[in-house]
C-alpha cells in the first residue's frame, strides 16, 4: 500500500516549456487534490477533483491544466511555464469531500523554471 | 471563501517545555479541524484531528482544543522533543471542497 505517489520528485523547466506532474493513489479515494507550497504560505489549493469525471478550480489555477484520468490517478499540466510558478508541489487524496476525513499527502514534486 | 489564520509563525522552545500554536477560521460553516506535520523535503502528515462536536481531544503529549463560539482551536504538546521540531499546519473544512490550511508554524526544540 504505497498511498499517494507523485512524480518525478525534482524538475528543472525554462519559461515557457510544458510538462506534467503525475499523481496516483492505491487507496481507493474519491477526491484528489493539487496544493502548492511557497515559503511562508501555507498550502494554497491548484484544483481538486471531488470524483472520478470532475474537476473544480481551487484558490489558484491561473497557468494550470488538471486531468482525473480514472479514479487512481490525478495529473497537472503546466502548458507554458513561468518563473513565478517555481514552487513544491503536493497531491493529496481523501474519501471524500464533506467526510470529516484527512487528506493523505504525497512527497511533492519540486519545481524550478529558470 | 474560508479564511484560517494561525499564529506564531516561528515558535522556539526548550526541550521537555510545552508548545502552543493558535488557529482562527472565518467560516461558521465548518466542521473539521486536523492539523499536519510536515517534516523536511516530506509531504504533511496528519497528527491529530477534531471535529465539532468535540471540544477537546488529546493523543499522549498532543492534543487539541476547539472553541467554536469564538471560531479558535490550538494545539498543544507537551513534554516537547527534538523529534517535535518542524512545520506545523492548521487546517479547517466546511465539507464544501477541500481544506483550507493555515499558513504555518516552524517549531524549534533546542536540546
């Protein structure tokens, strides 16, 4: 039971490259979420996917793509990427929106565009 | 939207001394509370979690309390240990979409 995967741990981008993040979860949880952290923030929520077929803008999706490919796997897109999109970030899963139950967070993935 | 505001940002204690960390949300509408730990280079883990119902919970030296008139909820350890420094995190749900997370606290245990 690996819980929440994400990968790769570390990319280096140029401004205005692609690419995607990938995050999978065995833990068979209906809602996924991409969170971004930037020191002294917190945690500030990309886009979130309540179930399988759908997907919601969070607190900051300007300059992001989400897909829920099926119900294990959750990716983000960068289509052109910016310096200021340099940060960690985190997928996480829950059983569900409203259940009163925690968030199991993946390792992070760390991001630099030069 | 849901605001969560925690305080200090940066918390420095002796070891075997108690920490406190504060937490105010804005939204009358939630009713969930956990609260992270986040290690270095690692993703947060929850720690401890109360929900409304409850006022006060407790799991060995951690615990939490809630004040939901005045939309307050701590946390508390006690007995700290080196192994307790790291980043804390606040959370809150109103059972709408997902958390929303308070913006930190560093905790330094010195030896």
């Amino acid at each position: 039971n690996a819980g929440v995967t994400q990968t790769p741990k570390f990319q280096v981008l140029k401004t205005g490259q692609s690419m995607t993040l990938q995050c999978a979860q065995d833990m068979n949880h209906n809602s996924m979420y991409w969170y971004r952290q930037d020191p002294g923030m917190g945690l500030r929520l990309i886009y979130y996917s309540a179930s399988e077929g759908t997907t919601d803008k969070g607190e900051v999706p300007n300059g992001y793509n989400v897909s829920r490919l099926n119900k294990r796997e959750f990716s983000l897109r960068l289509e052109s990427a910016a310096p200021s999109q340099t940060s960690v970030y985190f997928c996480a899963s829950s059983e569900a929106i409203g259940a009163q139950r925690q968030q199991f967070f993946g390792p992070g993935t760390r991001l630099t565009v030069l | 939207g849901e605001n969560v505001e925690q305080h200090p940002s940066t918390l420095s204690v002796q070891e075997g001394d108690s920490a406190v960390i504060k937490c105010t949300y804005s939204d009358s509408a939630s009713n969930y509370f956990p609260w992270y730990k986040q290690e270095l280079g690692k993703g947060p883990q929850l720690i401890i979690d109360i929900r409304s119902n409850v006022g006060e919970k407790k799991d060995q030296r951690i615990a939490v309390t809630l004040n939901k008139t005045a939309k307050h909820f701590s946390l508390h350890i006690t007995e700290t240990q080196p192994e307790d420094s790291a980043v804390y995190f606040c959370a809150s749900d109103t059972g709408r979409r997902a958390l929303t997370f308070g913006s930190g606290t560093r905790l330094q245990v010195q030896p």
